[in-house]
C-alpha cells in the first residue's frame, strides 16, 4: 500500500497547531487550528486577518480577531499548516 494521503487527513493532523490561510481575494488570516467540518468549514482561535488597506493597496492591515471564528470552507483558496503566516514566510525566504 503507498503512503498517499488524504485532504482531509492532513487538515486533521494540523489541528491544534498554526495554520496560514489564503482566502479568495486577498485576504490571509493565520491562527490555531481547533476543528474543520467535511466542507472544510474551519474553526481557528487566537486569529489575526491580514488585508490590503482600501486606501492604499501596498499596505496591509493586520487586525486581531480576540474570539474564535469560524470560516466558511467556500472562500478558502489555501491551506499551510504549520506555517504562522506572511511574517514567516518572509523571514524564510530571507536566509
């Protein structure tokens, strides 16, 4: 048997840990995995929303979200578990 695994089987292995999401749009948020559903519905607490500012699109507005949200599955583009979102990516790519 090959070692495939599923979707839905690494969204499970990521809960309780960070979690970068890419909306559709350009919207990010990144926070703590607590449950997903099977339409991939996620639960996320101590969330942060990262957007462009509508006054100046090369900004971006970082806005904690002090209670747990829940996102609905459909407006997900982007799943990257483990990662704590935009400020980790780029500190990566610096070294």
């Amino acid at each position: 048997m090959s070692n495939r695994i599923l979707p839905l089987e690494l969204i499970d292995k990521a809960i309780g840990s960070p979690i970068w999401i890419l909306m559709r749009g350009q919207t990010e948020l990144t926070g703590i995995l607590r449950g997903f559903d099977d339409y991939v519905n996620l639960v996320l607490d101590d969330a942060v929303e990262y957007s462009p500012d509508p006054r100046n699109k090369s900004e971006i507005v970082t806005k904690r979200l002090e209670t747990e949200i829940l996102l609905n599955g459909n407006h997900v583009a982007v799943m990257v578990p483990g990662s704590k979102g935009p400020a980790d990516s780029m500190a990566s790519q610096a070294t």
